[in-house]
C-alpha cells in the first residue's frame, strides 16, 4: 500500500499536467513536432550532406503517433491507478470504520451487561439486607419483648418488630423470640403461630416443651421457654389471642392474667378475666369444657381428663391428642379450644378434629372456618 501510494504521489502531477486541457497537449504536441521537424535534420545532418525530409530515419508523424499512443496509455494507467487507488482508500476507510463500529457495539453491550449485572448485585444485597434485617435475630439485651420495648423506646423512635434474644430473670438462659412491635402498641411476645400449615405441629412432648418451627413464620415458641418469661418476678402477663377466618374477619381473645406451672405439674395453664369478640373457647360453657389449670397434653403425654376415655360428639375418646390430629394443649376432656390444630383443611376428616378450633367464635350460630391464629403475651403495668 505503501509503495502505491508514492508511486502515485510521483506520478499524479504528470497525470494532471498530461490531463489539464486538451489545448496545452495539442500545444506540446505541436512544440513536438516542431522540434522534430527542425532539429531531425540537424542530428541526422551528414558532414558535407544534403539538408531534407529523407535524413529522417522514422518518419515525424509516425513518432508523433507513437509519442501521442504512449502518452495516452501511461494517461490511462494512471487514470486506472488512480481509481484503484480512490478504491482502495474507499474500501480501507470502510473497513476501519466498519471495525471501529464492531468495536463500539461490542463495547456497547458490554457495558449493557455490566449494568444489568450491577442492577442485579444490588437488588441482590438489598435483598440479603431485608433478610438479614428480619431473621437475623437482634441483639438486645431484655427479659422478654415487652421489657426489650421499654428498654428501646428512649433510644430508637420506631422499634421494628423482629427475631430478638431475649434473657428472662431468673434463668441461665437467653434464646430468640419474635417481637410484635407494630400491634397494638408492640411489646408483644409471640408465643404460638399458624398461618400457612406448612409446620409439623403433630409433636411429642419434648417438642411441645423445647420448642419447634420458624420464629419468622409457624412456631411454637416451648412450654419452658414461655414458663421463663411468665414466671419472672413482679410481672404480670396477659395472653391475647388474634384469629384471622377465612373470609378475612378479624376476632381476638384476651385473659389479663396468663401464667403456667412448672414442668413437673406438666405446664398447667392459669388464666385471667376474659375480654375479647371471639369468646372464652378456653374457659367453654361448662365446667366440664374448661381448660383453665389443665396441664398440658401432647401425643405421648395424656393429661387430657379422659381417664379412661370421654364421649365427644357421641364417640368414644380415650385421647384428646389423637382425636385432635396427634398435637399438644391443655386438653380437658378435649374441650372447645386448640390452638395448634392445621390451618389447612386437607387433613380434616370426619373422625377426628384437625382444625384450628376456637368454638365460641360463631356468626349466627355457625362457626367461622379459622385461616391464622397468633398466641402473644405482654407484661401488664404493676403498680411497683
Ligand atoms: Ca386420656
């Protein structure tokens, strides 16, 4: 390419002297010719020969033929050289063009991709921030949700409810625990949850003691847990229960004194006064249906107040566990709560009770068809 090019800078002025106008060629040519006519003889002159046209030994106009043929073929190579050359510049700044394009476009989606790349990272560590924020639990020093609120509330503006440890008096334990926060002023401590069935909740008894589940979803929290936190001194705990129906209605039962015995009275519970729209299923509408100061039952504990066994709904029951879909409670000849039975009615069948039951919840004497339940407590204000 190189040697083309300064050929051609040589070459193309004489290109465009020969090309310029077809009058200064003719011009040349005539000078040509001249010179030929006028100084041919001379050259060709013999000492003591004759001056003519015959000292000639091409005839002129034959070498103005050939002078002119040649002329014109070197005009026409060059004038081919040239295009070919325009070609080939055309062609390379094409090229590079085209590749500077190639380039541009591949450094265009690359950083396409890098972008989608950075959108996706940092989604992705928002992502972990919000779970990192709601499952890891916080640490907090307090003996129970309401004390952890108390403690905060002078320091945060708004407590976010949460997985917290908590460390009740009296004990060498510390462990996790939900904190509703946001409901119903916060402070609560959450106790029970089902909302989606996707928990066990059929358990022996080492489990309804220790404890099982997802704090962040279902759970129970553990009867020796629960007996840390409500057993602390100068407290006083109220249980709410919160029920969701199916039909999205809403029903809360409360005793504004909740507290349970030691695990060698098997966790026997002991409520307060009744307030709340769902009604006492716990207390029922009979002594025989009251759960109040039952222990606790689970499918390898019978507690129950079946001894040997109970009519329920005319059946024969020897345990209130198995008819209640092998989960743990205060059972009292069954009774008319449990909380602990499945959200889900796949499992329902004739023969045994399977579902949350709360009964006293009724809408023109039919019961409501329970989707949720929460079990919390919150101290209550003493006057020390
Ligand atoms: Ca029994």
């Amino acid at each position: 390419m190189m040697w083309t090019t300064t050929v051609l800078l040589l070459l193309v002025p004489q290109l465009l002297s020969s090309t310029d106008t077809g009058n200064n060629a003719n011009f040349n040519e005539s000078e040509i010719v001249n010179e030929d006519f006028s100084d041919a003889p001379v050259k060709g002159q013999k000492p003591g020969g004759v001056k003519g046209r015959d000292t000639c030994s091409i005839p002129c106009e034959i070498t103005v033929k050939l002078l002119r043929d040649e002329k014109h073929s070197i005009c026409g190579q060059l004038q081919q050289s040239l295009l070919a050359f325009g070609r080939s510049t055309r062609k390379l700044i094409r090229d590079v063009l085209d590749e500077q394009q190639r380039a541009q476009d591949i450094l265009s989606s690359q950083v396409t991709e890098l972008m989608a790349k950075v959108q996706t990272l940092s989604s992705e560590v928002e992502r972990s921030n919000t779970e990192m924020y709601s499952i890891k639990p916080v640490q907090s020093h307090g003996r129970d949700c309401s004390d952890i609120k108390d403690n905060l509330l002078s320091v945060v503006p708004k407590i976010p409810s949460g997985i917290y440890i908590v460390h009740p008096e009296n004990t060498d334990s510390s462990f996790e625990v939900f904190c509703e926060m946001d409901y119903m002023g916060g402070g609560w401590t959450v106790m029970q949850r089902r909302t989606d069935g996707l928990t066990d909740f059929k358990r022996p008894w080492a489990d309804y003691a220790d404890g099982f589940g997802n704090l962040a979803g279902e759970h129970w929290l553990g009867l020796k847990k629960l007996f840390h936190i409500v057993n602390q001194k100068e407290t006083r705990f109220q249980l709410h229960v919160a029920l969701v129906s199916q039909d999205d209605v809403t029903s809360y039962a409360s005793y504004d004194d909740f507290h349970l015995d030691n695990e060698t009275q098997f966790f026997s519970i002991h409520l307060g006064r009744y307030a709340g729209s769902a009604g006492d299923a716990l207390r029922g509408y009979d002594q025989d249906q009251n759960q109040d100061t039952a222990p606790f039952s689970a499918s390898d504990v019978d507690n129950d107040g079946c001894n040997p066994s109970c009519s329920i709904d005319n059946r024969t029951v020897e345990s209130c566990s198995t008819q209640h879909n092998q989960t743990g409670w205060w059972f009292n000849q069954c009774g008319l709560a449990n909380l602990n039975g499945s959200p889900e009615d796949a499992e329902q069948n004739r023969e045994q009770r399977t579902h949350i039951l709360w009964d006293t919840w009724r809408q023109n004497g039919v019961l409501h068809v329970i989707k949720s339940v929460t079990m919390k407590i919150r101290r209550i204000a003493t006057n020390n």
